[in-house]
C-alpha cells in the first residue's frame, strides 16, 4: 500500500514537470510610442515642443536635421515583435509632416 501510494505521489510530481517552461523576458526597445502622445502632435510645434512631448529621437540623419525618427519594438515572453515608427519633418524649427 505504501509503496503503491508512493509511485502515484511521484508520478504525479512527474507529470507537473512537464509544464514548467522558462522564463522569457519582454524586450522593449527604443522610444515607447503611444496614442496620446501622438495625439498631441500637430503641425506647427517646434523642435523643443515635440521632443517635451516624445522625448529626444532615435535616430537623427546628421545631414538632414529636419528629420527626426521615432523606432520602438517590443517583444513580450518570446513571441511576435510589435514594431512602430514615427517620422516627422521639420522645416524652419516647425513640424510640417507627421508619417507612421
């Protein structure tokens, strides 16, 4: 009987091994890109403005400063990356162009 009892306990603590996986973590990179902030972006903010609202950029092309692009990827436990973009174009310290 005990012995019995004992090969059921184990197996049971077998099969329960088999649904440990393990642990992944989420990766975000870049910057975070929201709705309500985008929200707030519209033509005519200048350069100080819109990077208050979304913080500094990525990326910026050194030959075109007018330009500045916003990347964020994320990742959570291992499975599809979810990738965002965000162009905007200044022209003379205004924003002029908003592309996502």
């Amino acid at each position: 009987m005990r012995k019995t009892l004992l090969i059921f306990v184990t197996m049971i603590l077998l099969t329960g091994c088999s649904k440990l996986h393990p642990y992944i973590v989420d990766v975000q990179q870049g910057n975070i890109i929201n709705s309500q902030e985008i929200a707030e972006l519209h033509p005519g903010l200048n350069k100080n403005e819109v990077s208050s609202i979304l913080g500094a950029p990525l990326l910026t092309d050194m030959f075109n400063t007018d330009t500045w692009t916003y990347i964020y990827t994320n990742q959570i436990n291992g499975g599809k990356i979810e990738k965002k973009k965000l162009i905007l174009e200044f022209k003379k310290n205004k924003l002029t162009k908003i592309t996502q």
